[in-house]
C-alpha cells in the first residue's frame, strides 16, 4: 500500500503550478467555486494509475469531505470532471473540494475495507455515516488462567479467549450472562480477588459459581464445566440441555435431591435463556439478518444477531447522508461500516442485492479469516426472519418518524421560546461540577435534532478559578471554548460533520444557572468580541427543588416560565439533566483517580512496574521518601541509576 498526496496548494512541489492552473483553467459554465473544485480535481487526475485505491476529498481547511474507493483510481477521479453527468449532492461536494489524497492498495477488496475505516475514522459529511455511539458487547471466556472467567467484554479484543457475540445492548448481554452464570457455575470475579479469597463468597451461596477459588471444585470439575459452557454458547445447546436432564434424573434414581435440586436450577437457567428468544432462529447458526426500509426521506437498517441458532438481540441503525443514494448502496455502506469493529459471521441475510455484492464479501472474507456467504433468503427459516426483520425495520422507522415529528414542535416551540431567528441544530449545555472548589470540572453536552451527540461532548479541567466560584469557573469554560472561534471569525462553517468543536459555532447555548451565571457568560463572550450566539439559563426557580418551576434568565435581565406540563419544558429539563449527569459522573471520576493516585507518580522515569517494587519493598510512599540512597539501591528491580534517581528527586533541596 503507498500514499500520495496530489494536487494541493500546500504541496511546495506543486504549488505554482497548482496557482497557474487556477487562474487560466476554467470550466464552460460552472460556478466559481465548482471551477476551482475541478482544478483541483483535474490536477490529481494527472498523477493517478488506473489501480486500485482510495481517494479523499478535501475542503480549504484540509478537513475530509469525502472517502471514496476505485478498481482504477484514475477513472473514477476522472469521472468527477464530468459536472453533466453528476447529481447536485456531488456537485456541491466538488464546489467545497480544493485537494485530494490518495492511497493506492493492492486489491480492490482491500480498498472497500480501507474506505469503510477511513469513513469511520473521519465521518466525512457527503459519505453514509452508520451512527452509533457504543460500541456492541460481547461474552469473553477467558483462556488465561487454569479456571477461566466469565465477563461482559466491549472494546478491543486483545484478551486470550473466546468471544461470543456480538449482542444487541448490555441489557441483553446481562441477563444472559446472569443465566449462564446459574447455568454453567462460571466464575465472574477478577483473578486478583480470586487469589484472595480464603472461603466463599456470596455467589457461591447463590449458586451463581462453583468456588473454584477455593477449592470447591477442582481443575478436572471446572474443565468440565468451561466445555459446557463453549457448547452451548457455539450452537450445542440441546446437547448439553440433554446431558443435564440426564445427570439430574440419575442424581434422583440415586436419591441425591440436594445434586438433582442443582441441576433442575441449571436447567431452568437454559430454559431462560431460550426462552428469551423472541425469534426462531433455529437450524441458522451463526448469521447476521439486514433488512432495510426507507419513508419520508429517511432510512432505517434492521440487524438481528444469530449465533449457534439463538437470538442475541437486534438493533436499528438510521444511517445519514443517504438523500440521493440507492437503498441498495446504503445497506452496503451499512455492512462494511458495522463490521469495522465486529467480526462477520459465515453468514450475512440480506433483503436485497448488493451492488458489487461478491466484492463485499470477499473484503468481509478476507477481513474475518474464513469464508462469508451473503444472500437473500427464499425460503424456510431464513425467509421467514427476514420477513420478521423487514417488518421490524418498517415499525422501528415509523416511530422514530413520529418521535422526530414530535421533536420538531418541541424544537420550533423552543425557537418562538427564546425568541431564536430559526430553530437550532446545535445546542450546547454547559454546567460546572466540585466540591468546595476541588477537582473543579466544567462539562458541554451537545444536542441535535437527532438527539445527544455523544461524540461532541468535552471536560474543562479548571486551571485558574480553583476557588469556590462559579462564575469564575464558568468564565474560564467559556473562555476555552470560544477563544479560538473569536480569533477565526465566523468564516468557519458551523454545520460541517466530523469537525472537532473548537470549528463549529452553536445555533444556542443553554447554561445550568441563574442570573449570576448568565451575567458571567454574557459578560465572557461580549469581552471577546461574540454578541450574537443565542445564550438562555435555567434556574429551579424560588422552589429550589422542584422540577417544573424553572426559570428561564435571558441576556438582557428578562425571565421567562413554562407550564409546568409543556412538553417544551420536559425537553429543556432533559438537557440540563444530562449535562447535570455528565459533569457529576467526570467529577466522581476525576476525585477517584485524585484518591487512587500515589506520591510515587509524580517522580519522572517511575513506571508502574518500579513503583510496585518500591511499595512492596518498603511499604508506604512515605518510607521510600525517608529512604537513604543505600537503601533504595538494595530494593529488588531498581538499579542504582532509578535508586538514584528517586533520592535526587526528595532530596534535591538538600
């Protein structure tokens, strides 16, 4: 794989030409700045192969428009000249372009998965973007460790064991990890506790774990277990159903109730678990079920998870920036983007065809390791859950069409409220979190007419009004935020996807405060030059306490109420209560690492495994302080470089 970078004003190899170019090339009929999207364009044409790759689109701020994949790269860049040819979306999309990167792979399959990370990484605002803010969790059974444990895993999969997933929420995940627990006596604790434990713990009387820890079963018991637990979650579960029926029946033949009382309670466990299925899935194995529905401008993507037959949840997905696209194209933007971070089963249901659809699957192939099937079901049990999903996915679009029919009067309620020129497509709430002016945090949540943007919110770390002052404390956040807006202006875009906060201007900002705090924001943002972002401030009013007697303070001293049963209020409450949620839950975070932190932290050069040292060797912080050179040097894993060191470091005084 090779990058290059073509046709930019800021390549020194380039940029005279590119200036020359500029100014003499136009194009018959094209607007200004859709001529200099084309200059741009034609001048990476020029340095292109017909090979495989992809290309980004960039706008004059270097910021990526959009990510683009090619069997022959100088092809399809090509094609982007021919403006007669192009729809709006992609004229507008040339009009903002002023260079291109690209980078050339070996295959086209690896550059459909190189476009789907490059997507996911910069959420260019022309691309279809699969929005979802968490990502899936799944079941890891460990293989590290002579009894194995059994958790709730999310994030990177580096950890020694086996995976089982994903599932659709963590709600799901809980109750059947709860179930496998009484049903397979795995335990769930950290080997650290495990290796401290000198009698049972609470689980075991709950008989939700088998004690390994001591030595209530041993290696050979556990072993047993652990396989039983990999059958049933692979798709074996009638067999190891079958077994236990078995084991039980034989404990009462033998008159051992108290054994046959445990194994109807593990039974009872399964029968849970399949009995959650809200779905058949049986004889499918493992795969993955789309189906796609589309109404009033917008699209919603149905997912149900299969795995060894049995249903692990579904999710919608409401992918954006899919107006003038083929619902086909969409759900194939949908698969790869969702597989970038789970991994794709041999079998993917589809409820149409995809466009280039054996090259998505060959990256799918060559992305998981083994072979990936995707069709579109005809009939038996296959057809009838994509029948169940397609259904699903019709529903699940309805009412979020009703939800954002609703949200929309909330919003233009909100805009004739505050008195706004249009309704709000960014709204930043901005609260401060401390304890008697310690480990002050200041906290921004962001909302949308598409609800929390997760992706947006930030932590201020006060630096300068460590006093108990909020107002201070809200001066210095609003100082933050809005120093680098005030230097560059307003000829930074305010609505482009993908851009950090610090280029997005917000259409209102709303403050948890009263009429102090609205003075101290007023009075920040006028000193920088910022007169005209919308600012408003909720107070609980007179009745401090109770909800739906809010106060509204405005810039100019004014005050306003709402009913106490307006749903305009209900949503102005669930944005202070969010952003009440976020600044308390950084606060509690940032107080937990102040108590966990170590004296020894502050040395420079002293890692985790050499503090450990010194606190074993001496016992406290404070012992390795009052420690003489000599001493240090004797400490087992520090040499006498770091022995010295650490004396220097207490003692450089003296």
């Amino acid at each position: 794989m090779s990058r290059t970078k073509a046709g930019s004003p800021h390549d020194p190899r380039g940029k005279e030409r590119f200036h020359e170019d500029r100014a003499t090339k136009t194009v018959a009929g094209a607007q200004p700045d859709l001529e200099a999207g084309i200059t741009a364009i034609r001048e990476t044409v020029k340095t292109l192969k017909p090979r495989p790759g992809v290309y980004r689109m960039l706008d004059a701020r270097g910021d990526v428009l959009y990510v683009g994949k090619a069997r022959s790269l100088k092809a399809r860049v090509a094609n982007y000249t021919q403006i007669k040819g192009l729809t709006n979306r992609i004229q507008r999309m040339i009009s903002q372009c002023r260079a291109m990167e690209i980078v050339v792979t070996n295959s086209e399959a690896e550059a459909l998965l190189l476009e789907a990370q490059l997507i996911k990484r910069y959420r260019p605002p022309f691309n279809v973007l699969l929005r979802d803010d968490k990502s899936f969790p799944f079941i890891l059974l460990r293989a590290d460790h002579a009894f194995p444990r059994i958790t709730k895993h999310r994030g990177a999969r580096k950890a020694k064991g086996n995976y089982y997933g994903p599932f659709a929420s963590a709600g799901s995940v809980n109750k059947t990890l709860n179930a496998l627990q009484k049903l397979f006596l795995l335990r769930s604790c950290t080997d650290s506790f495990f290796n401290n434990r000198d009698r049972p713990c609470l689980l075991y009387q709950i008989k939700r774990c088998s004690a390994p820890c001591v030595g209530r079963i041993d290696e050979p018991g556990y072993e047993k277990l652990v396989r039983e637990a990999k059958d049933f979650l692979g798709g074996k579960s009638s067999a190891v159903q079958q077994d236990l029926e078995k084991q039980m029946a034989k404990a009462a033949e033998e008159l051992d109730f108290e054994t046959a009382a445990i194994l109807r309670d593990r039974l009872r466990a399964a029968t849970f678990i399949q009995g959650s299925q809200a779905i058949n899935a049986q004889g499918v194995g493992d795969a993955d079920v789309f189906a796609l529905a589309a109404k009033g401008g917008q699209v919603g993507v149905q997912a149900f998870f299969i795995r060894g037959g049995q249903n692990w949840g579904h999710r919608t997905f409401y992918p954006r920036n899919t107006g003038e696209l083929e619902k086909e194209e969409v759900l194939s933007d949908v698969l790869l983007q969702f597989y970038e971070e789970v991994p794709p089963p041999r079998t993917i249901l589809v409820d149409r065809a995809l466009p280039e659809q054996d090259l998505v699957a060959e990256a799918l192939c060559e992305k998981a390791g083994h072979g990936v099937a995707i069709s579109i079901p005809q009939r038996g049990t296959r057809r009838k859950l994509m029948q169940q999903a397609s259904r699903n996915a019709v529903e699940a679009l309805e009412r979020r069409l009703a939800e954002t029919g609703t949200k929309a009067k909330v919003l233009r309620d909100l805009t004739e409220f505050l008195e706004l020129e249009e309704v709000p497509q960014r709204i930043e709430v901005y609260d401060n979190s401390h304890i008697q002016g310690d480990k002050a945090l200041g906290a921004m949540v962001v909302a949308s007419p598409e609800g929390f943007e997760k992706g947006q919110y930030r932590k201020f770390n006060i630096k300068t009004a460590q006093t108990n002052d909020d107002f201070a404390m809200m001066r210095e956040v609003m100082e933050r935020r809005f120093r680098k807006l005030a230097e560059a202006g307003r000829d930074l875009d305010a609505r482009t996807e993908g851009k950090g906060h610090e280029a997005i201007w917000p259409d209102l900002v709303l403050i948890d405060g009263g009429k102090g705090q609205m003075s101290s924001v007023r009075d920040t943002l006028e000193e920088m030059g910022i007169e005209d972002v919308p600012l408003i401030a909720i107070a609980k009013g007179p009745y401090h306490g109770r909800e739906g007697r809010e106060v509204f303070h405005f810039p100019d001293g004014r005050e306003k109420t709402l009913p106490v049963n307006s749903p305009l209020l209900f949503y102005l409450q669930t944005l202070r209560d969010e952003v009440h949620r976020y600044a308390i839950g950084a606060h509690r975070a940032k107080r937990s690492r102040a108590i966990t932190a170590s004296p020894l932290d502050e040395i420079p050069g002293i890692g985790p495994a050499r503090k450990r040292a010194l606190l074993l060797h001496f016992g406290t912080a404070g012992k390795v302080r009052a420690a003489a050179l000599d001493d240090l040097k004797r400490a087992p894993g520090i040499s006498a470089g770091v022995a010295q060191q650490v004396y220097d470091f207490y003692h450089a005084g003296g």
